[in-house]
C-alpha cells in the first residue's frame, strides 16, 4: 500500500506523515507498535505529476484503466519517525543518508511536508477527535 504525503494534511485521518509531523511540532509522544514492515510513501505533488501524465497519454480507445502508482521510497514506521524528528532537530541530508536509504528528493519532500506544519495550525478539534 503507498502512502501519499504532503504539507498541509490532516493528523489522525489518513496520513502517518501528517500525523508525525502534527506530533512533533506540537510536543506531542510518537507511539510506535515496532515493526519492521516496510511501507511505501509517495509526495502528494508527485502522484499528481503521475495522473497528468496519464491523461495527457490517454490509451486511444479506453473509457478508463487502473494502474497503481507507488514509489522507490519505502521506511519502517520507525524510520519514518526517526527521520522526521531529526527534521525537528535540523539534520541535514548527509546525515540522514548515511543511516537511512532515501533519495534526497524524498528527503527534501519529507522536510517540505514537515515545516508545513511549523507555520500551520490545524484546527484542535479535527486533530484530537479522529485519533485511531
């Protein structure tokens, strides 16, 4: 399954991402059940980069067609979390590479997505009602 991220999403609801990234800047705990299943994780802007491609090539002939649109970009849970919170912390991209195995695309997509949330206040009540 391939998690879509980007600035701006809404905690608790549907995005890992968001919900870390809510967590971290606001001084919240991170709970983490430990896994080590991979997950795949793809920029908002590039899965619509990906469907406009795909309208702009339309098969000749077909009313629609399903295609999965994934990433290269796969992390634990763990190690999204880790890497998030170093954003917090202002790690640089040398630094993460050499514990983590992500493209500095990804990287920049990641710190992009967290800084949204430094200047964003999402309203309290949408964040504290949907926790799952």
């Amino acid at each position: 399954m391939t998690n879509t991220f980007g600035e701006n999403c809404r905690p608790f609801y549907n995005s890992v991402v968001a919900t870390f990234c809510y967590q971290i800047v606001n001084g919240e705990e991170i709970k983490i059940n430990p896994n080590d299943k991979k997950f795949n994780f793809i920029y908002v802007k590039d899965v619509i980069d990906i469907i406009l491609d795909k309208v702009r090539h339309w098969p000749e002939g077909k009313l629609f067609f399903l295609e999965r649109i994934d990433s290269t970009n796969e992390l634990t849970i763990s190690e999204l979390a880790d890497i998030l919170k170093g954003l917090s912390n202002n790690v640089s991209y040398d630094m993460i590479k050499n514990q983590f195995n992500i493209s500095e695309k990804f990287f920049n997509d990641l710190k992009a997505t967290y800084q949204s949330y430094l200047n964003y206040k999402i309203n309290p009540k949408y964040a504290k009602k949907i926790k799952t």
